[in-house]
C-alpha cells in the first residue's frame, strides 16, 4: 500500500473558467488514516474538492498538500498510484468482471483478482455471475446493476492497493443484499486507509472519524457526528434532521 501522509487544504477554492465560485476558501487538516465524509445539499461543492484532490482540476486559489507538498508539485503517475476515485456509477468498460478489475494493477493474475473479491467478502457474489470473474459486463456495465458495478469497481480500488480513496457513494437504489455487501466491501477496503466518501446518505457520515459539511461552495461545519449534532442550529443538524424525516415519509 502507497502511504498517504497528512492532508492539509489551505484556503481552497475553485471557479470554472471565470465562472462563479464553486468552492471559497476550503480549509481542513486530514491526519493520514481518516476517515472523511463530505455532506452537504446537492451542488455545496462535495464532488468539486474530490475531483482537486485527485487532480481533475487544479484549484483557482490556495492550495492542496499532501505531508506538506502542493499536490500540483506531485507527478501524475505517482498521484494515480497512491490515491484512488472510486465513482458513484461504478463505471465499466465492455469487457469481462477480470479485465474491468485488472485495471487497478494490469500486470494481475486471475487468482490475485479472485483473491481481491474474497478479501471484499465478495466471492460468493462474483460466483454467482454466469461466468464468474469471466463474466461480460457490457456497454459501461449495462448488464450490471448501479450496486453491482460499484463492486466491481471496488475490487478494482482494492487491487490497486492505494494509501487514500475517494469514495462517491451511489445514488440510484440498491436492492438491500446488494446494499449489504457494499457496506462491507467498503468498510474492508478503507481499513488502514485514509478514505474521503462523499456521503448521500448520512448513515455514513454518523461513522466517520470526521465530517465535513459544504454548504454553497464553503466549508461551514466539520468534527464528529456528536459533536455537529450538538448545535441544534447548524448545517449538519438540518441536513440530518431532514434525512430523518425522508426515511419516516417512505416507511423506515
């Protein structure tokens, strides 16, 4: 595993080309091995500082660094080779379950990628598929469900062995044992890592080591579960008070 030291952004920000602010002034430490959820209401900015992270884009303002260096300092190659995204769709080349995972290390034998889904507790999954590793996915995995190409993607993260993941928690609905075997995967995955998740779902933030909470492109709120939740009036409060309430309105 590529060790991720200490992250460290440094009034962060963030406009596409002249256009308005999507991030203002962003600043957090993340001690190496953290566990990050970013929260906030669609378009707070939570996917636009995952995408500077992994050097989408560079910001506009300040700066990124990893054990004290601007990221824009580290080569691509070796960023790629620490530091993992993980997308919400899961995305998948039209080839078979082996070839997608092998991705994250081509040089991969079957046996490592078989061996990556049952380090995931994944292989009773992957069995199942028609031809096991060997099974075609198709056009960007359409033979896959929106769960099911995540796996995928996560025995791919996991093969790669990086020091930091970025993970975008999907959004569509996934059926409940898929849903099951992702929570798992994940908690597998990151363990030992230092993990950012965007979370869509504040269940995740609720066992984060650190929540941060965006709100129009600022960094209002961070600090535990517990600790967010004792100010009644803050953003995390809302955003968790609302949530609540969407899963009493469909039976939860």
């Amino acid at each position: 595993m590529e060790v991720i030291r200490d992250i460290e952004r440094a009034g962060v920000s963030f406009a596409s080309h002249g256009g308005p602010p999507v991030l203002t002034e962003v600043s957090a430490a993340i001690p190496a091995g953290t566990k990050v959820a970013l929260v906030g209401t669609t378009g707070s900015g939570k996917t636009t500082l995952a995408k500077l992270l992994i050097r989408l884009a560079d910001p506009t303002g300040g700066a990124i660094r990893v054990a004290g260096i601007d990221l824009r300092r580290v080569s691509l190659a070796s960023l790629r080779s620490a530091l993992v995204m993980v997308p919400q769709d899961g995305f998948l080349f039209d080839t078979s379950v082996a070839g997608n995972v092998r991705m994250g290390r081509p040089e991969a034998g079957d046996r490592e990628i078989r061996a990556a889904f049952e380090a995931l507790e994944l292989g009773g999954w992957v069995d199942g598929l028609p031809r096991g590793i060997h099974t075609r996915v198709g056009e960007r995995g359409e033979y896959l469900s929106v769960g099911e190409r995540q796996l995928v993607a996560l025995a791919r993260g996991y093969l790669a062995d990086p020091g930091c993941l970025i993970l975008d928690e999907a959004t569509s609905a996934v059926d409940p044992a898929t849903e099951v075997a992702l929570r798992n995967a994940i908690e597998r995955l990151t363990e030992g890592r230092t993990a950012l998740t965007i979370a869509h779902r504040l269940a995740t933030a609720e066992h984060a080591d650190l929540i941060l909470v965006l709100e129009r492109g600022r960094l209002v709120q961070q600090g535990t579960h517990a600790q967010l939740l004792a100010d009644p009036d803050g953003a995390y409060a809302r955003l968790h008070g609302s949530w609540l309430a969407s899963l009493s309105a469909d039976g939860w």
